[in-house]
C-alpha cells in the first residue's frame, strides 16, 4: 500500500471511529458556548484571534536588555542611597552597571542591547513597555499572578480563559497548546491549568523530542479494524452513559478528549513535519544552527507558527526551569540566553508578518519580573519586581511604541505603571473580549481573570494601534 493511499485510508477510519463520538458531543458543545456567551465589545480593528506566548521564566534582565539606563553605568560600584523592598537594611546596595551598549534601531529609533540583533530588526513591529510592575518577589508567586491574576494556586491561566471566551477554531488540534522543554517551569503544570474552569480548558503539552505527544499513537500490536471496534464499542459506552446522566459535564468533557485526540492522530504528524518549509525559512528561525539549544527553541517557535496557522487559539512557549534567574554569572548568562532566543524570537514576528498573521495574532515575550540595578554577589542580580519589561507584536499593538519609564537606574516603574491586570484586561480587549464581562461562577460568585479590586487596572488604550 503506497504511503498516499495509507494515509487517505487513515483519515477515513478516524473520521468514521469518531463519528458518533462528534455528534454527541456537538450538541453539547454548541449549548456550552451558548451559555457562556458574552457580549464582546468595540475592539481595535484587526481584531486578533490568538495568541502566541514566549514566555521567558526567570525574569529577564530588564537594564541589560531593554531599558537603557546611562545613569547606571555611571554609578557603577556606588552604594544606592535609596530602600530596596524586598532586601534586608543589612544588605549591601552595591550598584552594578550593565556592560552591555544600547543603540536606537528602526525608525521608531527604540534603544535595544548589543545583545538583541535580530529583536533589532523587528524593533518597528514591537510594543515595548518598560513600566510593567508586579507584586510578587519569589517566582511562584509571580508566575501565579502573571500567568492566572492570582496568587494563590487553582485559578484558570490566561490561556484557559482566551479558550473559553473565544472557543476553539479547529477540532483536529487542542485549542491551547503547550510547548515544554526538559523540566517544567516554578508552579509545574500550574503554568497551564484551567483551574476551576472545564478541563477542556487547559493547555495540552507538547514535548520536545521524536514522541511530543504522549500516547497518541496506536499500538503496534492493534490493528486497524481491531482499534475501529474498540473505537465504536467506546462511542456506544459513552452515548448509554450520557443518556442515563444527560448532565454529566466531566463525561461529556472526556467524549470531547477522545474524539480530538483521535483527530490529532492525523493533524499532529502534519503540523509537526518541517519538510514543507523552505529553507530560507529554516535558515531565518536559527534551524540550521549549530547550536543544539538555539534549534531546540527554534522549533518551538516555528512550530507556534504552525499551529497557530491551523486554528490553535492559544500557544505557550517554556523554556524550564527559571533559565533567566541570574543571581550569578549575569553576563555570561545573558548572552547564552540571548543566543538561544533572540534569532527564534525574531523569526517568529517577520514570518508571521510576512504571511499575514501578525495582525490577526498577538506575540508577547516577557517573564514574571526583572531584576535589580544592584549587583547581588559579585556579578548578579536578584529579583526586581518593581520594575520592568515586557513586549508585544501584533494583533492590534502599537507597533514601535515605547510605554512608559522606569527610574534613572532601573529599579522601579515611575510612569504609566502598567499592572498585570491592566496587561490582562488589554490583551483581552484586542481579542474582542471585555474583561469585565468574560466571568464564569466559581464559589457563588462571577470570577473573571482581572480579579482585581485595585482602582484603574483596566485596558491601557495608550498601548493600542
């Protein structure tokens, strides 16, 4: 049997086995949306319709890469006269200068470090906020609150919440897809949980590797008829099943679980075979590098691209254990991460761009918070989050637009503050969404991701296009 011919006659069988699996699970699906429904408001045209997050755990050094601070350099090796929150009186306040140059780039003339060339090159594509600020100091904590608003374990993670707004837009693939590497990030599988929400809202995790989903292949010793049976057998199970608990909402959650993963059979050997990419494509992500760590994480990025081109709603790009969290070695560190994430980074913004995406997809790239202008050790810096930054592309973003400052050294957010909330509220806006409206009960009451009493953490229209 030719490949052709094989693959043809698999894609049969799949649609056939899950036949009766969709239908039931259709109706469900469609009354679900119905009851969440919400009403969206005005948005900034193009409306976006995902999200891709290169989220970088650790807390990027923001005086090193982002914020330019001459002040800085010239106090190197001064003590700081001022308080430092999170540090004993005790402490020694030796302030530590960034060896790095910045220079302007683009026509919007934003000042990136030497460190980030290709971040360079997009720089007129990027919203770039240097006033971001958070409440949390440990990386749990702020990975809690960047990630669902909360501090506290257990609350949906902004994905779960995109996902239940919007829906999903494929039934061949999950609509929130997780791209891990060895190790999981502070918090674990907290990064990507729908918490209280439907478990079919959380974040399916694609692992690197030759197998990045677990289980999804059929067991060499089945064949196909035999796994069509065991497919029908199940599809009878569960339709007699429901019809004795019609409101059993976890059962109907799983026959959703079953009938996507048979689809990926099909769709994941697709979206993850590269053969179709041209080579100056390959070339641009770092694909051809030598740099095994630059190419782990240079797929990942393309294959954000991928899926997002397929109808994934959500996609979320780790990188580990806290890679970015320099308490020591400062500079050799950044400029390995830099290696390993800026060309990819890059790449991901201009080809989405040059396919037309970039306007209809959002890409954020930041972490939980940054780090202090004083040195921790004798080439470190610990954790700042008073201060920092964090950029977007696309979907409705001001494109080459700087927002807001942080002090003369770094240490601190002193105009147009923007808050987690606010940055949450924001990135809702430009998906249609009203932050104020997307709720769903959870312990008798209304919940929405902006949780948050805190007077003005709404959209910040300054950031939009």
């Amino acid at each position: 049997m030719t490949s052709e011919v094989y693959k043809s006659n698999r894609r049969l069988f799949l649609g056939q086995s899950v036949g009766g699996l969709g239908a039931l699970a259709l109706s469900h699906l469609l009354n679900q949306r119905a009851a969440n429904a919400f009403e969206i408001p005005a948005a900034p045209q193009p409306r976006a319709r995902a999200v891709i997050s290169l989220f970088q755990h650790g807390g990027p050094s923001h005086v090193d890469l982002f914020d330019p601070k001459p002040m800085l350099t010239k106090m190197h090796g001064k003590t700081y006269s001022g308080d430092l929150e999170f540090r004993s009186p005790t402490t020694a306040k030796r302030i530590l200068g960034s060896p790095f140059e910045f220079s302007k780039h683009g026509q919007s003339g934003i000042e990136l470090s030497e460190l980030l060339p290709h971040t360079a090159e997009i720089v007129d594509d990027l919203t770039l906020i240097r006033s971001m600020k958070t409440k949390a100091s440990d990386h749990t904590a702020a990975i809690r609150l960047i990630n669902t608003g909360q501090f506290l374990p257990g609350s949906p993670v902004l994905g779960s919440w995109v996902v239940y707004g919007l829906g999903a837009e494929t039934d061949s693939l999950p609509a929130y897809v997780v791209l891990v590497e060895s190790g999981y990030p502070a918090d674990g599988v907290g990064n990507w949980s729908s918490g209280w929400l439907p478990a079919e809202y959380q974040g399916t995790p694609f692992r690197s590797g030759a197998s990045p989903v677990q289980y999804l292949k059929t067991p060499s010793r089945f064949t196909a008829r035999a796994r069509s049976g065991q497919l029908d057998f199940l599809g009878q199970l569960n339709r007699l099943h429901h019809s004795r608990h019609p409101s059993n909402d976890e059962l109907l959650a799983r026959i959703k679980d079953f009938e996507t993963a048979a689809r990926m059979q099909v769709a994941v050997p697709d979206v993850l075979d590269f053969s179709d990419e041209p080579k100056e494509i390959l070339k641009m992500y770092g694909l051809e590098s030598s740099n095994p760590k630059t190419r782990n994480y240079a797929r990942r990025c393309l294959l954000a691209r991928r899926l997002v081109e397929r109808g994934v709603r959500f996609v979320q790009v780790c990188m580990g254990s806290q890679p970015w969290d320099t308490h020591n070695k400062n500079v050799s560190r950044l400029k390995e991460l830099c290696q390993i994430t800026d060309q990819p980074g890059a790449a991901l913004v201009k080809d989405l761009k040059q396919r037309g995406l970039l306007n209809e997809t959002i890409v954020m790239w930041g972490g939980e918070f940054g780090r202090e202008p004083i040195s921790e050790g004798a080439d470190g810096r610990d954790h700042n989050p008073r201060g920092f930054s964090l950029w977007l592309a696309g979907g409705g973003f001001k494109a080459g637009y700087v927002h807001g400052e942080t002090d003369e050294i770094g240490y601190q957010a002193v105009s147009n503050v923007v808050t987690v909330h606010s940055l949450h509220a924001t990135l809702l806006h430009t998906l249609g969404i009203d932050h104020r409206k997307l709720t769903a009960p959870h312990e008798g009451r209304d919940v929405s991701l902006v949780d948050s009493p805190v007077t003005g953490e709404d959209i910040v229209p300054e950031l939009l296009g």
